[in-house]
C-alpha cells in the first residue's frame, strides 16, 4: 500500500482512504495538519465547525451514518 499524499490542489476535494489498521486516523492528521500549512494554526478552530454526518459539501452529498454518498450526474460527467 502507497502512502497517502494530499498536498494535490485541485477544484473539488475527495478524499479516499482504505480502512486499514490506523490509516483513516492517520489520515484525518495528515488532513488537519495540511490546513494548518496552509492558513496557519490559526487556520482550523474546531469551536468554529458544525461538524454533522450528513451534509452537503464540494458539491456532493454525503450520509456517513448509512456509509453512501451522492455524486450528482454534472460531477460525474466531467469524469
């Protein structure tokens, strides 16, 4: 298994990790600590997110609860 590398700057955000051992942990650190290069320590205030499991973001709808998303078919076209 390759180590993951997110520092890729693109228009529309998914991130997909296996679920192996720690690696989804490893995973969310590796994301937090990009935010933090990026816009600073001051960049990410946990105080300040409503964080919900199910939401809409980066143009797609995500249900973590019942493990599904739903890509819309625009998103899926410009594959």
């Amino acid at each position: 298994m390759k180590p993951f590398w997110s520092f890729y700057w693109v228009d529309d955000i998914v991130l997909v990790e296996v679920d192996v051992d720690d690696r989804l942990q490893k995973a969310e650190k590796r994301l937090r600590d990009e935010v933090k290069l990026v816009f600073g320590s001051d960049g990410w205030h946990e105080g300040k997110f409503t964080w919900s499991r199910v939401f809409h973001a980066v143009g797609i709808d995500w249900n973590i609860p019942d493990e599904y998303i739903t890509v819309p078919q625009r998103k899926i076209d410009k594959l």
